[in-house]
C-alpha cells in the first residue's frame, strides 16, 4: 500500500520517502524532490489573512480532481511525502 505524507521541509525524512514540493518556494541548495504546482498556493500566499488564505486555497483544491493528483504523486513512488513551509 503506497504511503503519501505531509512534512515541513525542515523534516529529516525516512530514507525511503521520495520529497515532493508543494509549496511555492523550495529551499536552495537541495536537490531530489519533486514538484507538485497543482498543489502550491497562489502568488497571494503571503499577502491576505488566514481566514482568506483558507478561502483561496480551496478554490484551488476545488478545481482539481482528486483523482488525478492521486495518480500523479503515485508515478512518483509510493513514499511520498509532500512538503510546504509550515
């Protein structure tokens, strides 16, 4: 059963984990990660209050299909773990 988690990128991740990127920035200097930009916020990230970043947000998630998001962090691995700042 293929494993999807979320981390910070300041996580020491398992040697297994396959680190995908869904946040707007990544850091410098790392390398062997993957990138999933559905996923990473709007460029308005860091200029509205909480309660908005949440409203935005899902109007992204809500364009996506499950489904499909699923299939893509597969034909990644099946350790995932998908990272953001937080």
């Amino acid at each position: 059963m293929p494993k999807i988690l979320t981390a910070s990128w300041s996580t020491k991740l398992p040697a297994d984990a396959i680190p995908v990127g869904i946040s707007r920035g990544t850091p410098r200097r790392r390398g062997g990660y993957r990138r999933l930009r559905a996923l990473e916020p709007g460029n308005w990230f860091r200029s509205v209050p909480p309660a908005r970043y949440i409203e935005l947000y899902r109007d992204i998630l809500d364009r996506l299909d499950p489904a499909e998001i699923y299939d893509q962090l597969l034909s990644y691995g099946d350790c995932l773990v998908m990272l953001c700042w937080e």
